[in-house]
C-alpha cells in the first residue's frame, strides 16, 4: 500500500447524503479515478468513517491505493437544489489531515494534489513540503466555512499568497465570487493559475498574461458535477507527460472535462470503468 505512486491525491472523501442514497463525492474520489483511467499509479490520503459505504468505490481498485485514517465521521455533505441555487450543509467532519499522515514512500510522487473540501489539511501540507513534485491545488475546501447549523458559506483563501507562488492553482469563476478583481489578484501572485468557466471553457494565466481555451459544445448533460476536479486531474497528468506544453494540457483537460459532463452517467464519482469510456469519447481520440 505504501509503494511508490505517481499522482498523490489528498483531502477528504465525501459522503453525499441524498433522496437515493449515500454517494461518493469530493476532489479526492473524481481526480483520482481520472488519473487512474489515464494510466497512473494513484495513491490517495484522506480520512472518513472506516465502515462509511461510500468507501467501496475506491478500495479494491487496481493501481489505485487508499490511506485511510479513522475518524467518528465522514465528511458528510447533503446538498439541496432551489431556484436560489444550491444551499449546503455539512453533517459531519473526519479528521484534519496532517504531512506525517502521508507515508514516506508517497512524498516523491510526481504529482501531489492538494485537493481539499472542507478546511481539512492542516499548515503542514503546503508545496513546498514536495520537491521535485508538480504539485496541484484546487483550493475550493481552503475557501469554505459552516455556522453552528453546517450551512456553508464562502470565505476568502486564507493562505492564497503563500501557496499560489508554488503550485499550479485550478478553481472556478463561481470559487472567485465570479470576481474580476480577486481573478487578478491571483494571477499575479500564481506560479500558473487556471480558472474554469462551465461551458466557456477556461483560461491559463502565466506570468500574468490571460489565455483563453473554448469548451466544445455538447449534446446532453449527463454528469452535471464534478467537472473541475475531472479538469485538473487531466491538467496535471497532461502537464507530467508533456513537460511545459501548456496548449495542450489546457486543450486535453478542457475536452476531457467536457466529454465526462457528456457520457458519464453515473451518479457521484465515476467507476474507473466508466472514466475509461469517456476517455474514449471520439474528440479525445486525437488528444490522448
């Protein structure tokens, strides 16, 4: 369980309670399976309730390696849709997550994926804990808080200046407060900062220069979450494999996003063996 990995993800597992069930949710559960249908070797950190069932949707998958650490909860979310938007409220909280939960013999993945939900990996897990890593934030956890009744509300990124320098950073306009100002104020301050747009596509800043990558169009919409962590995790992979070739990271991951929300329909995170067929969706043939 402990042998070396390729594309280290840790945060919290989710446990989305709904009308049909408990499913698995959460950065952890989406990019991991994208990275595993790209072909890598994937090791994820996280912490939930050992007997939670939505467990069952990692474990047992080959080439893909759990390191769970008890809590008394899961991270337990229950999402309701109104014409408001979505109101979320949060029922449960497993453990903060620390760097010496990591084992040893997964600090030198090439990819490290600072993928948190909630609030929930502790000062000790920063970038530059990971030499020689590209390492990756989707900080969208790093940007939330709850009341005494778990309704969940935003928060600025505490610690945005001290890790954007380091990392490569992938959010949504919607994380941003769809915010011109805070945009900027990130781009600047960002190794590489990537900012998704829902069916605009996204756009790649680097040194502070903005660039621009169209969505293609769709014919339905299967899988209407999950399509950001699907976005960074083939970023990430594309960006180890090809060294430095922005365009076509951006291009992979912004087709491959697109084809999950498509093809997917599995509730929750995907099986690997439904991640697999959306990679062989026909606009990704050429690209992968």
């Amino acid at each position: 369980m402990t042998s070396a990995v390729d594309y280290l993800v840790l945060g919290h597992v989710a446990h989305d309670r709904t009308p049909a069930g408990p499913q698995l949710g959460g950065t952890v559960a989406y990019s991991s399976v994208v990275a595993r249908a790209m072909g890598l070797r994937v090791g994820i950190v996280t912490s939930a309730h050992p007997a939670d069932p939505v467990l069952a949707g990692l474990h047992g998958l080959d080439g893909l390696d759990v390191h769970l650490i008890p809590a008394e909860s899961s991270t337990i979310f229950v999402n309701t849709y109104t014409e408001a938007g979505r109101v979320q409220v949060v029922e449960g909280h497993a453990r903060t997550l620390r760097l010496a939960d990591v084992p040893d013999g997964w600090r030198r993945a090439p990819i490290v994926h600072l993928g948190p939900i909630t609030p929930s990996l502790d000062a000790s897990i920063r970038p530059e804990n990971f030499p020689g890593a590209l390492v990756g934030i989707t900080p969208q956890g790093y940007m939330r808080t709850w009341d005494e009744a778990g309704h969940v509300s935003p928060v600025p990124w505490a610690q945005a200046a001290a890790m954007l320098p380091h990392a490569v950073t992938v959010l949504s306009d919607e994380d941003l407060g769809h915010s011109e100002a805070l945009e900027q104020e990130y781009a600047a301050l960002a190794r590489a900062l990537v900012v998704t747009r829902n069916y605009n596509g996204a756009s790649l800043y680097l040194g502070g220069v903005r660039r621009d990558y169209a969505a293609p169009q769709i014919a339905r919409l299967c899988h209407p979450t999950g399509a950001g962590d699907v976005f960074a995790a083939a970023l990430f992979v594309t960006l180890l494999r090809h060294p430095g070739d922005w365009d076509r990271a951006m291009v992979v991951a912004v087709n491959v996003a697109s084809s999950f929300v498509e093809y997917c329909g599995d509730p929750g995170a995907p099986s690997l063996e439904s991640m697999r067929r959306v990679l062989e969706a026909p606009r990704l043939r050429a690209l992968l």
